[in-house]
C-alpha cells in the first residue's frame, strides 16, 4: 500500500530521499529509519543524555512520520527509558516539542521543518526534562493553560508565560 507523502519500498519519494540525506548528514547512524509493512514509517535511535547522576544515559527516540506528513509534523517519543511529564506530554506519550500558535517562525514549517528538526527538539526535551526533575521548573517558555488570575497592571510587559 503505498504512502502518498513517501512513495513506495520501490519508488521512495523526493522528499523521503531528502529527509534521509538530512539524517545521515546530522546523526549518522545514530537513527535507523523503519519501514514497517504496516503502519507508519519511523526513525529510531540511541541518544546518550550527558548529565552527571542518571541511572541511564541511553534512550531511545523514536520519531514517527504522519500519513499527513509534512502538513503535520512528525511525532515524537521516548521509548526507554519510561519518562513523563503531565505538562509536556500527551498521553500517549508523545512529547510536546512547541507551541502551534508560534507558527511557522518558531514551530513546524512544512516546507523548511524535517525530522532532524524534530529529532534535535526531541534531544533538547530529553535535557529540559531532567532539568525540571532537579529544579521544579522547565526551562524556556511555557504557555500557562489557566487564564491570568489578574490582568496586567498598566505599563507592565507580558510575557510568554503570561498568556
């Protein structure tokens, strides 16, 4: 069966065969891309999380190639080590890697975004997420998703986390 946005096993897309070169060029052989006979299309691959006092410095990223791709972004997730976050993860585990509001100037963008986009956010998630286990914040802008409990006082400037 074929996926339109990828071809086929025996006619890979131009843009497949881009996101490959991309791949390559950036992580090597870090991340194997899988082609399932059913189900999507993935990359998968070993990250070493260079912090001092982890358990467990490998884990494995998986990103998965929607059908819709590249309307949509890929998606991202932690295979192993098992690790959540309420506020930056869906449930299925899929890590929240940006805001779609920020649009295509900060988010994903179709026609410049590609997997090693997702891969390099997925890495920087991996180090903003220990870093809020050590410190009770996350690092970077979070959009708060309760509404402000007062409006700001004249004169001052909001803020990403004041929305």
């Amino acid at each position: 069966m074929a996926n339109d946005w990828w071809g086929t096993r025996s006619n890979v897309s131009p843009r497949l065969r881009l996101e490959v070169e991309l791949m390559r060029a950036t992580y090597a052989d870090t991340f194997k891309l899988v082609v399932p006979r059913k189900g999507e299309i993935y990359w998968e691959g070993v990250v070493e999380v260079n912090l001092r006092g982890l358990k467990r410095r490998d884990h494995i990223l998986k990103i998965v190639y929607p059908k819709d791709y590249p309307s949509r972004p890929p998606e991202a997730y932690v295979v192993e080590p098992y690790l959540y976050s309420e506020k930056h993860q869906f449930e299925d585990g899929q890590l929240c890697l940006f805001n779609p509001r920020d649009g295509v100037t900060y988010g994903w963008n179709p026609s410049q975004s590609t997997s090693v986009t997702v891969v390099s956010w997925g890495i920087q998630w991996l180090y903003a997420f220990y870093t809020w286990k050590a410190t009770g914040k996350w690092p970077g802008a979070e959009e708060r998703l309760t509404a402000p409990t007062r409006p700001p006082q004249k004169g001052h400037q909001r803020r990403w986390g004041d929305y």
